[in-house]
C-alpha cells in the first residue's frame, strides 16, 4: 500500500483557492491555480508567490560545522562569511551530482553561528542517509532536519522588493544577491535570503510551520495592488527553464558531473579535498564531455524530456532534458546534453517530437535574462 502524501502547512490555502494538486516527490504540491501561462507572466511582469516548503532543509550547529561541510560539498565552506549563501554541489566519488543545494551561513538572535542546507525534495532522503556516516566523523557537530518544523515562501518578480517592503525589517532589503538574515516577519522568526529559481529578484523566507499560513497571507495581501499571483510548479518550471537553471532528475543526476552541466563556478577544486574532488580534477580539462546546452525550436510544438536530438547525417546525438513552450519567448524551448562537434550556438538540428523532426538550433543559456 501505497504512504499517503505530505502536505505543507499551507495545503488548506491552497485547497482553497483552486490550487490542482499533484503528487511531486511524496508531497501533495499545486501545480497551478489560475494556469501556468498566467502564472509564468505574473512573476515576470510583477510577483509571484510560491510554496517551496517541500524542498528539505538541513541544519548544522557546532564549532567544526563548516569543516564537515566543507568536505561535502563542490564549493568551499571554510571562508563563508556570516550571512552569505552559495549555490554548491554534492558529489559521490566518481564525481556524479548527487543533489545541487544552497549552503547558507547564519547567526541567530543570540549570536550563535549556524550553517543551513536547501536540498531538492527528492532527494532529501537519500541525503540524509548519505550524510549519517559522515556525521560520525565530526560527532561535535549537531544535525537536524528541520523540514517538517518550518515552511518555505518565495516570492519572486520585479515587485517583489516593493510588496516585501511593509513585511520585512529595513535591514533586509539591504542584502545583496545571495545573502540571508535571520530576522522577523511581523513578529515571527523568520530567515529571509535573496534567492530564487526563477531567473527574478525576490526573496526566499523561511519560517515556523505554525507561522505559514500567515505570513503567506501578509504577502498576498501587501501584494494585491502589485498584481500578485500564487503559483504552482507548473510555471515554476517554465521560469526556470527559461533560466536556464537546471532541475535535478533532469539536468542532473548521479551520471552527470558538474563540468557537463556547466557548473565549473561551483567546483572550488584549488586547495581542498572534498568527496569527488579527484575525479572532478580529471573532469575539470576534459574536452570530451558531453555539454549542457539550449534548444530554441521552430514552429510551436514542444520537445519533452526524452524527445532525440538528430544531426544533418540523421545521426542520434543526445535527448531533450527539459522542455516547453516559453510564455515570455512565445516560442518552444529546451536543454540537452549535446558532444561538443554539435554544441556550438548556432547549430542546426532536427528533433523528433512523436515522429514528427522539427528543426532546433542550439543557443547559450540561459534563454532568459531579467532586464
């Protein structure tokens, strides 16, 4: 028999307000409210909100915190500044990616430095287990996952800030890209990183699960007049296609290393060992290496994941990872792995949708840039 799905703490307000919902790893997720394509235009044109309380969030404590991550993930831990967040990858040793994360570094009220870990709900599981045998390597460092405790709010777009204005302390809305404060929301704890998944500004907020329901109100609310629209995975995953960012279980996997993803910023291989660092090493001047790369299609048909990618010879040479149709583009995108003879932009290729070839050419990533 099959375990009944998770929920988050917000799964009444989506009910609703006529949120769809779809299992999306264990958890009971909305994939759309009003439609994706309104959804997707919302967050580009002003604000979308987002209920990302699914993916897993990791905490750290103790005075060698930073030294075990530090042996765990691709970017190096050991210089993180109080406040500053990274994008970083786990590795097994071949070098495949196990999970791509966000390591934050933070200081709670009292002064006590912690480091908190974002992983992707699919993989939060197999994570946890995998780090077990780690943690008893550094038995003075204090593990917890706080998952179920807390929720996980994003609000993204280029009205983002100006909602979040008569929400959030002024000191917030001093933080550069990619760095986190812990601070409050109308009273309630709360952690607040300029962060996002969708190619827009805004904020990452988390809080306890008992807060949820309200501080998601308080945006909705303050963002009424901005054009504020919930929003579910479905236009979540077309905003960061269009970003080019990649989606773990398409774009990454315990096959693909970071150097075919294109993710070379988030190795930090100089003067470190870390777990896959030797393998990365050799990776790292490989030119032979499958590449990462965009697909802008004709005509308006999508390529989904699995559609094969041909060259002029009629020769297969790799797969659509992710794709759609691009609501701010108006046109069909994708990514693919592709060997470097036929990853060069501008290259033309034919995708087989269902029998049908359509013509593609391959173009640099991301699709998509905020003004």
């Amino acid at each position: 028999m099959d375990a009944p799905l998770q929920t988050t703490p917000l799964v009444d307000w989506h009910k609703a307000n006529g949120a769809r919902l779809v299992d999306f790893a264990g958890y009971s997720m909305p994939v759309q409210y009003t439609g994706i394509v309104a959804e997707h235009q919302a967050t580009r044109t002003a604000a979308g909100v987002f209920d990302i309380s699914h993916m897993g969030r990791l905490r750290f404590d103790g005075p060698r915190a930073d030294q075990l991550l530090d042996h765990l993930l691709t970017r190096r831990v050991l210089d993180m500044q109080t406040g500053q967040v990274r994008y970083s990858l786990m590795c097994n040793e071949e070098g495949g990616v196990l999970d791509d994360v966000l390591v934050s570094c933070l200081e709670s009220p009292s002064g006590k430095v912690y480091f908190l870990l974002v992983v992707n709900a699919s993989n939060r599981a197999k994570i946890v287990r995998w780090l077990q045998p780690h943690l008893a390597d550094f038995p003075d460092v204090e593990f917890h996952d706080v998952t179920d405790s807390t929720a996980m709010i994003a609000v993204q777009g280029p009205k983002a800030l100006e909602i979040c204005k008569p929400l959030l302390p002024a000191s917030v809305f001093s933080l550069g890209y990619y760095k986190a404060k812990v601070t409050e929301q109308m009273s309630k704890p709360c952690i607040v990183s300029r962060t996002g998944y969708t190619g827009e500004d805004g904020f990452e907020l988390i809080v306890k699960a008992e807060d949820a329901c309200r501080v998601w109100e308080n945006i909705m609310m303050a963002g009424r007049a901005h054009g504020i629209a919930a929003v579910g995975l479905g236009a979540r995953d077309t905003l960061r296609l269009e970003a080019g960012m990649p989606l773990y279980g398409h774009e990454l996997n315990e096959s693909i290393d970071p150097y075919q993803a294109g993710l070379s910023f988030a190795c930090s291989l100089k003067d470190r060992q870390f777990i896959g660092s030797d393998a990365l090493a050799k990776k790292s001047t490989d030119q032979g290496l499958l590449k990462r790369v965009g697909i802008v299609l004709t005509g308006r048909r999508a390529a989904r994941e699995g559609s094969e990618l041909l060259d002029q010879d009629n020769r297969v040479v790799g797969a659509v990872t992710s794709g759609s149709f691009s609501p701010t583009l108006d046109k069909p995108i994708a990514m693919a792995y592709l060997p470097s003879e036929v990853s060069q932009p501008g290259t033309v290729l034919d995708v087989d949708i269902r029998g049908t070839r359509v013509s593609a050419t391959v173009t640099v990533l991301p699709f998509y840039k905020r003004p």
